[in-house]
C-alpha cells in the first residue's frame, strides 16, 4: 500500500470511528428542551477571522507555524519541549506532581485541582496548596485531603476573595455526587476546614451532583452543576453547614456558568454549544421555596461542550465573554442587555481554530490526547470596561489579548510551557497525563464536522507524521486549561503537566489599570 494512501485511510478511519459519538448531540441540539418562552435563539454563524497576531519583542520565542499551532515538525524533533514565549517571561514555577483541570488562588497562595484516581498517589494526595510569597520560588505548604479533595475536583475549585472562602466538589469521573467541602483561607497557605460535617462527612452528603462550581458575587451562594443538567444552590451563609436551598434540572445538559454582578441572573452553559439565561433573584434573596424560571436559551453550531461566560460591562452595557471547551469555538461575546434576546456579536479565535485550518490542527494534534487547540478558562482584569482577557487554552498556552475595543481584539502575548514529552509518569496529578490514554482528539471533532460541511477541510493537509497515533498520547504539548489570575503585571497561571506558574507581561505590551480585579465571573 502507498504510505501516504496508508496514512490518510487510518486518519479517515479514526474520524468516522468517532463520528459514532455524535448522534447524541446531534439530537440535542436538533430538539433542545423548550423555555419558558418556548422559543431557543440560534446562532449558525461560524467565526472565520483570528484576532489579530501579537508582535512579539526581540527575547520572544515566537510560534513557528499558524498562531495557536505546534506544528507536527515541532513534536517530532523536540522542539516544543522548550515552549514558546511572545512578550511574557516566567518568573517562577512549582510543578510538583501536575495540576488538575481548574485551581484557584488567593492572596499570595494557589490551589492545585486533583484528579481522580491519581489524587491518591504520589507523595502529595489531594490539593497542594503552593505558598507563593515569592512569586520567583513558589513552594508546598500542606495538601488538603478531605473526600472532596481526593476525589477530584475537575473545574469545582474556587475561591471567594471577599469572604475568605475555598470551596470544592468531589468529581471522579465527569459527574460526582455528595461531597463538598469549604475552606477558611484567611491563612491562605494553612486553610482551615469549617464543614466536617455535611458536605465532607461520608456518612452526610448533601444532595447535589457536581462537575462545575463557582460563586455568587457576595459568596452568600455557591453554585454547583452535574453535566447531566442539573443545578443546585448551596446556601454557605453559615459556610460551617452548607445546605442545598434550590435545586432544578435545566435540560439535557449544563457545564459552567457566570453569574451576574447583582446576582440574579446565571448564565448557563451547555455541553452541546449555547447557554440558558436563568432569573436567580428569588434564591439571591433568599425567598422561601424560590423558583428559578428560565428567561432565554440560545444554542450555536461554532463550538461544542460551552465551558463558561464572564459577565462585563463596556460603558455600562452588559455582556459576556463566553468561552467553548470544544469543536474550535474560541469565545464568544454576547450582548445580554434583553434577558430575552440574547445575540452573539463578536468572536475571539487563533488562526489554528478557524475553519480551514482545522485539517491542520488535526494532523498536528493526533497523538497528543483528547483535545487538540481548544480554549478553556478565561479571566478578564477588571469587570468593568476590562482591557485585557488571558484564556487557557489546550495545547496553544496561555493567550492574552487586549480587549478594550470588543469589537476589534488583537492578541498581545502568549505563553506555550515547555512540553513534558514522554514523562507522563513523573506527572501523576496532570489531567493531561492521565487523558493521554487516548492519541485522537475527540472534541475536536465538532470542528471537523463543521470544516468538511463548509468544504474547507482537505485530508491531505490533516495527515501528517503523527497521523497514526490514535492510541496513547505522548504530551507533546501542555494542557493550560485553568483560568489565569491577573496580578498587576503577573498572571498566576495552572497548566496540567508543567504546574503552577507566575508569568510577568511585558510593560511595552500591558499596563495594569488601577482598578485591576481579576474575574471568571464565578
């Protein structure tokens, strides 16, 4: 058999193999549940412009291919093992045993998610908590390895500045159920237990499902959602005894969330692409028995598995940055002024997630696990008129962009970590390491249903030398898929297999305004 002929036949065969995944989707999203108002809004517009490419200073180590990409030529001769920088120096690192998908941080300590079984091996089970007084020499203090902690806490870990408070949820597999514990970090790098009881007692679960968690603003709520669509309210008034107040299912699916400024409206995700808008006013007040009624829905084909949304405002005017986990979305921003018509008006992308460069990001994404170049978290520096978004993005690093103007976004900077190829085994809590059981990239499949339809997706341009990799991925590059924190001029910053990271933006590109606040919306 010709070689190239070989290659692209098992490159065709791996994708039809796991087209058989779809038809789920493809009926969700044919027949979303009905809203209060019985209508969904969609949006099948797909975004095919890249923000504009970030000019990289003289010490930069710029990408070599498509921005976002690292080129097959990269993984096989080992040079994505020494990164790529554009206009961000790392100052520091702690990379223990890897991270989990979400950590978080407060004052001058992190939080490393666990994953779940390997949260309990190693020398450090559970969330290691990283004193990073010197941002240049991050180091260990304790693990927290209450159940909730060593059952992984996927994309749970969150942090309430303004009340002190870490929380987590214990998450498995995709979906976990039961347990929940609250943290008083007022020493950050010791945190204190403040539920023994309900939440991290086996013998008292509170009746939640768990994937996703986050905050109300005045941290009275945190909020927790199972991907099987159900949403549950957690009233940590007294955050000694967590009790669920408000609980409903939502559709077919849910993911993350943002959460307004005032509290009462959630924006919440869908894992088959769009977002349900909910009135959370009767639960942020605390009504007895309060309802939660659906105001809007929207779904979208450019992107699948929507992760979050960040509500800001530009001169008073409200809008989310909402960002997708799968299918080359990017993140989108939506106009939510009319609860009951949202609308789509801008998208943010890298080159290598536009449609006709999706065969490319296949054949240099096979081999390196789930995801191929997906965004993730993000994080805006301030929620009003905020200048700047820093996203995880998987395999693409760390991307910042300026976002003054919304409508005109460019990208400023970029950090790619070195890639940990072939030392899965040094990195027992990486999310990457343990998903690299598998070489294809299945949630990226969306995306290459979307790019063959539009008759822009040339199998030749997605076969590659690492076309064969279908089984086991070789951690050719990072998973950066935890929000960044904006600290002056530094980013805080979680990557699965290289760790905890501070990085320091270059003044010629970003100058923190006085107002800094950093927000996931959640």
């Amino acid at each position: 058999m010709n070689t190239d002929n070989g290659v692209r036949r098992r490159i065709t065969l791996g994708l039809a193999a796991v087209a058989l995944l779809l038809p789920l989707g493809a009926v969700a999203a044919a027949a979303p549940a009905r809203d209060t108002a019985g209508v969904v809004r969609e949006n099948l517009d797909v975004g095919r412009v890249a923000a504009a490419r970030a000019e990289c200073g003289p010490d930069s180590r710029p990408e070599t291919g498509l921005q976002g990409d690292v080129p097959a030529a990269d993984r096989d001769s080992g040079r994505s093992t020494e990164g790529y920088d554009c206009n961000i120096t790392r100052v520091g690192e702690f990379a223990g045993q890897g991270t989990g998908i979400v950590s978080a941080s407060y004052d001058h300590c992190a939080y490393l998610g666990s994953v779940f079984p390997s949260a309990l091996l190693g020398q450090s089970p559970g969330v290691q908590v990283v004193d990073v007084s010197d941002p240049a020499n991050p180091v260990p203090t304790v693990a927290l390895t209450e159940p909730a902690m060593v059952a992984g806490t996927w994309e749970s870990l969150k942090v309430h500045a303004g009340r002190k408070l870490l929380v987590g949820t214990g998450v498995p597999a995709l979906i976990g159920a039961g347990v929940l514990s609250v943290y008083d970090v007022s020493d950050c790098a010791h945190p204190r237990l403040l539920n023994p009881g309900p939440g991290t007692s086996l013998q008292m679960p509170l009746p939640i499902t768990a994937h996703e968690g986050g905050f109300s603003p005045d941290g009275r709520t945190y909020w927790t959602s199972g991907v099987e669509g159900v949403l549950s309210a957690v009233d940590l008034t007294d955050p000694t005894v967590p009790k669920v107040i408000w609980q409903g299912w939502i559709g077919l699916s849910g993911h993350g969330f943002g959460v307004s400024p005032d509290g009462n409206r959630l924006y919440l995700s869908n894992n088959f692409g769009g977002l349900t808008v909910l009135d959370t006013s009767a639960v942020q007040r605390r009504d007895v028995n309060p309802q939660v009624p659906q105001l809007s829905k929207m779904s979208w084909t450019d992107g699948w598995a929507t992760q979050h949304s960040i509500p800001v405002s530009y001169d008073g005017h409200p809008y989310l940055f909402t960002v997708n986990e799968a299918g080359s979305g990017g993140v989108k921003l939506i106009d939510v002024a009319h609860d009951a018509n949202p609308e789509v008006v801008n998208s943010i992308k890298l080159e290598i997630n536009l449609p006709e460069n999706v065969d490319s990001q296949i054949a240099s994404g096979m081999g390196g696990s789930l995801f191929a170049y997906e965004s993730h978290y993000c994080a805006a520096d301030r929620p009003r008129n905020p200048t700047a978004l820093a996203c995880g993005w998987f395999s693409s690093g760390i991307r910042v962009f300026d976002v003054r103007d919304p409508f005109e976004v460019r990208e400023i900077a970029y950090y790619n970590p070195p890639a940990m190829t072939g030392r899965a085994a040094d990195r027992p809590n990486s999310a990457h390491a343990l998903a690299s059981l598998a070489g294809v990239p299945f949630l990226s499949l969306p995306g290459v249903i979307q790019s063959v339809a539009a008759g822009a997706f040339d199998p030749g341009e997605a076969t590659s030398s690492r076309s064969g990799m279908v089984v086991g991925g070789d951690l050719s590059t990072d998973w950066c898929s935890s929000p960044p924190e904006w600290r002056g001029d530094e980013l805080w910053v979680a990557c699965s297999d290289n760790g905890f990271m501070t990085l320091r933006l270059d003044p010629d590109v970003y100058t923190p305004p006085t107002d800094q606040r950093s927000t996931i919306g959640s």
